[in-house]
C-alpha cells in the first residue's frame, strides 16, 4: 500500500471519536485499494472536518453538506446501513 493510503487508513481508524473509527475504519479497510484519487482527496477532505460533524454525515442523521455529498459519502452511507 502506498504512503498515502496507510496515511489515510490511519486517520480513518483514529479520528477521535470511536464511532467514527468504527464507521470509517472498517470502510478504509474493505475500500481502500479501489479508492481513486479523487475518492482520496474526498476522504481526506472529510478527515479533516469535526468529529460531531462527520458522525451526523456518515451516520445518515443529517444531510452532508454539498462539499461532501458525494459517491464516497453515498458508499460510506451504504456500508454502514
């Protein structure tokens, strides 16, 4: 696996809030290969938004907001139901 992607798999198990590794570990783990690069740069982007916030997104309590509704957050959605 290339530096990038251990970097993000990283920060998807380890965001701060165990609900989020939870949710975002396990679909870097199963994902992470087949992500492209501008999947990358979504996740990233997400990665770097509050905890309270992405865990409303990825959860499906509240909308994401035009920015990060996009096909990865759609596939986040969709693993997590």
């Amino acid at each position: 696996m290339d530096p990038r992607r251990k970097r993000i798999l990283f920060r998807a198990q380890h965001c701060g809030m165990k609900e989020n590794d939870i949710i975002l570990g396990r679909f870097a783990e199963a994902n992470m290969a087949a992500l492209s690069d501008a999947d990358l740069d979504a996740f990233e982007a997400l990665l770097d938004q509050p905890d309270n916030d992405v865990y409303n997104w990825v959860s499906g309590r509240e909308p994401a907001p035009a920015p990060f509704d996009t096909d990865l957050m759609r596939r986040i959605l969709a693993q997590n139901d």
